[in-house]
C-alpha cells in the first residue's frame, strides 16, 4: 500500500519512468479485462489508452 502511495506520488510530481513502468505493467491486465467485457479489440485498446492518457494528463 505505501508502495503504491510513492508510485502515485512520483507519477503526480510528473515522473514519465514510473508512468511507463506502470503502463508496462498494467496495460495487457488491464486491455484483457476491458477486451473479456466489450469483446471488440479496438474499442479495448481505445478504453485502456484513454484511461492512462487521462491518469497523466489529470496527474
């Protein structure tokens, strides 16, 4: 949990390493689970690249 704190905390202050490295590691869970419930591989890459567009944009 406190883990999670300081990657939000670095990724707030504008840290693009910990932003990529939580891209890389969250984007495939992230695209299969919209995919199993949309069931459109487009429109799960658009849901998955909009959500991570928005998490740095509002950081």
């Amino acid at each position: 949990m406190l883990n999670d704190v300081l990657i939000f905390k670095k990724i707030k202050d504008g840290d693009i390493e910990t932003f990529e490295q939580v891209f890389r590691q969250y984007y495939l869970p992230l695209y299969m689970y919209s995919f199993g419930i949309i069931g459109r591989k487009d429109a799960a890459e658009e849901i998955v690249q909009e959500l991570f567009y928005v998490l740095w944009r509002d950081r």
